[in-house]
C-alpha cells in the first residue's frame, strides 16, 4: 500500500484539535468502561475503568508507542481535544489496513459528556480528509450490533454498508454481528465539492 506518511500529524477543525496524546489524556477518555457505556446486548452502565489498566496499554512510554504506530503497527491514533480549552474528550485510531481495498478501518470513542454536540462528525470530516490525501482509497466504519451511537456517526457522514458478519462474537452467550460500512475517497470528494458549490450559492445570494 502506498501510504505517504504513518505519522499521527496535528489536525485542527473549527472547535477541535486533534493529536498525539498522552498517558493522562487516554486515562480522562477513558474514564469509563467503554464496552459497558456502547449498550450492545442492553447492557449499559457507567463503570469507570482502572487508570492503571489504561496506563499499562502504553508501558508507560508514549514516544515508544507511537513509535511502534509507524513502524510495526501502521496505526494512527488520535486525541481529540476541544480547542480552546485543549481538554481531551475523545479518541479516533485508523489501522487494519485491507490490501485489497487499498482502505484502513476507523474507530472512535467520545466521553459521555461530550454526546450530542456534534463532535465526532467533526473530528471524522479531519480524519478522512487526512486518510485520502495521503493514499487510502477507502476508509471502513465498522459497528456492533446495538451500538447505535457508532452507527448514528457512520450514517451521518455517508458511509454505505458493504458487508454484515453475523455471530462475530458472543456477548453473555448471545452472538453479536458486526456492521461493515465504506467511504470511497471519490465519493468524500464529491460530496465536499458538492457541499462547497451549495455554500457559495447561497452566500451568493445573500
């Protein structure tokens, strides 16, 4: 795959910045079990994690990790911050590169304090703009089953669903699909031409 960079760069929208973080950034995003917080199989409840279970997913050394990203790991993972008070409030990783689509597969987290404001659209606008001007053809969305949330954002930005793995995995003896969704750099391109044309006539028009 001919990917320009695997480099985690700073991208920044009108309310966000979004960057490499570190290890007390991750421990405030994921406050909370984030398994729990998705309510897939009904399940949710507002259990908050061990700090030092987050902490040890980095071994204490941010610079190795994202080292790793780039050079084994072909990862990018992102914290969200809002950008006036630089206060992390979510994350995105991009990873699991598919040859064949030429594509990688985006997830993302937000903190519950942060839902319905728009936030994660936002931030997955930079994203893919950053994914497609450095080689991916396609971008893949994935959710579980019940996850309703992931779903919302994946529908909202116009990924199209391509595939559907029934019994992916087992939740409490009840099996769970996963929900594969795509976003092609030509139809990303096209709904920004699309979206800038109706801007400026209506601005025209004023």
């Amino acid at each position: 795959m001919n990917i320009t960079s695997y480099e985690t760069v700073e991208l920044e929208t009108d309310r966000l910045i979004l960057k490499k973080g570190n290890i007390e950034d991750y421990v405030s995003v994921y406050e909370y079990d984030m398994r729990k917080v998705r309510d897939i199989g009904g399940e949710f409840e507002f259990e908050k994690q061990d700090p030092n279970e987050i902490k040890a997913w980095f071994k204490n050394s941010m610079e190795k990790y994202y080292a790793k990203c780039i050079d084994e790991k072909h990862t990018f993972d992102w914290i969200i911050y809002l950008k006036k008070e630089m206060i992390p409030i979510g994350n995105i990783t991009a990873d699991r590169e598919r040859e064949a689509m030429q594509a990688c597969e985006l997830a993302y987290n937000l903190h519950p304090t942060y839902w319905g404001q728009g936030y994660m659209p936002e931030a997955v606008t930079a994203v893919l703009d950053h994914l497609f001007s450095i080689g991916y053809d396609n971008v893949i969305s994935g959710w579980d089953e019940g996850n309703k949330k992931s779903k919302r954002v994946s529908d909202k930005m116009g990924f199209e669903l391509f595939n559907v793995i029934d019994e992916y995995w087992i939740k409490n003896g009840v099996p769970i699909a996963t929900y594969e969704s795509t976003m092609s750099k030509e139809k990303w391109y096209s709904m920004n031409n699309e979206n800038m044309n109706s801007l400026n006539t209506s601005k025209n028009k004023r």
